[in-house]
C-alpha cells in the first residue's frame, strides 16, 4: 500500500475508511479503522479489493463510476456497506 496516496474516504458506525493505491500502479486498497484491535486492509486490482469484512463491520470497494451492489448502502463513491 502506498500510504502517500491515502485519502480518507468516509466513516460508518465508528469505522474511519481510507482508499490508497497498491503498490501495483493499478491496484486499490482498502483500510479499516475502529481501533487499535479492530482494523484491517485489503488490497487488489483496479477493480478494488472486494469485500473486506471484521467482526462488526464489512464493506465493498468498486471503481470509479462503478454500479452499486444490491443490498449496500454507499459510505462513499467507491465504498458501499450492507444495508441492515
């Protein structure tokens, strides 16, 4: 993960979400912070990391100008969560 291309991406339900760029030029990747014992971060292609999922939480990452998966609710232009 290249931590100088971070940009904060939105909060859901105490979880702050970071996007930054893999370290492959066209991967995308995810960080997930509650705490300091719940966080998490995911990494894949251009398309995102998929489905990142803690013990409270999950969340998708889809590209730019990407559809919304059924049954999410958007944290932000790129990250969705399930809708409860």
């Amino acid at each position: 993960m290249d931590l100088e291309t971070a940009r904060f991406a939105g909060e859901h339900e105490g979880a702050s979400l970071w996007l930054a760029r893999g370290n492959d030029v066209a991967g995308v990747c995810l960080l997930v912070h509650v705490d300091d014992t719940d966080w998490a971060s995911s990494c894949g292609g251009a398309a995102g990391p998929g489905t990142i999922s803690g013990q409270t939480w999950t969340f998708i990452v889809v590209p730019d100008a990407g559809i919304a998966p059924a049954g999410y609710t958007a944290v932000s232009e790129n990250v969705y969560t399930p809708t409860r």
